[in-house]
C-alpha cells in the first residue's frame, strides 16, 4: 500500500510485513487487542522525529564505568546510566546481561 507522508508528501510504501509486524505487536487490554494504525509519515520523518529527543548539544565530562578513563558523554556524571568509551562498548570486555536499565 503506498501512502503519502503527513509532513512532506513524500509517498512510502507499508508493506504486508510491516502490517504483520504492527498486529504483532498490538497490546491487549481487557482481553481486547487495540490495534496499533500503519504510520502516516515516510521512514525519514519518523527517524528525524525520534533524533530530536536526542542530546548532541550537552556534552560532559564523566569517567567510563568499565575502565574509569575519562570521556566525553551526553550523559551528566550524576545520571544513573552505565556509560563506557566506544572502544570499550565495542569490545568482548562487559557482559551485557549484567546491566538493567533503571
């Protein structure tokens, strides 16, 4: 199905799988599943919707959780995330399971 985005116009296709996928994951309540509408913008204004949220602007000063080196992060000293420098993060040396998300 071809649907024209809400905010550019641009036309973008939902496909049968992306129908599948939003039934799939359509929540129940009262025994009732409440289906979840197929999007109304294009791919590349939902993407730039949810970058707004992001903080590129505020950059702190912290020490990575793993090693202690100190970093550059959006994420203020204070704040209670696990933070680790990006070699670090992409490396074998955390185990992933070990971390919850407050």
């Amino acid at each position: 199905m071809q649907k024209p985005c809400a905010k550019c116009r641009a036309t973008f296709e939902i496909t049968d799988a992306d129908r599948k996928f939003y039934d799939d994951i359509s929540p129940m309540f009262g025994g009732q599943k409440q289906a979840i509408p197929p999007p109304t913008l294009c791919p590349d204004c939902r993407l730039r919707q949810r970058l707004l949220f992001r903080n590129d602007l505020s950059l702190y000063h912290r020490k990575s959780d793993l090693s202690g080196k100190q970093i550059v992060s959006m994420y203020a000293p204070e704040k209670p995330y696990v933070v680790y420098d990006q070699d670090e993060w992409w490396g074998d040396g955390w185990d992933d399971l070990q971390h919850v998300v407050p």
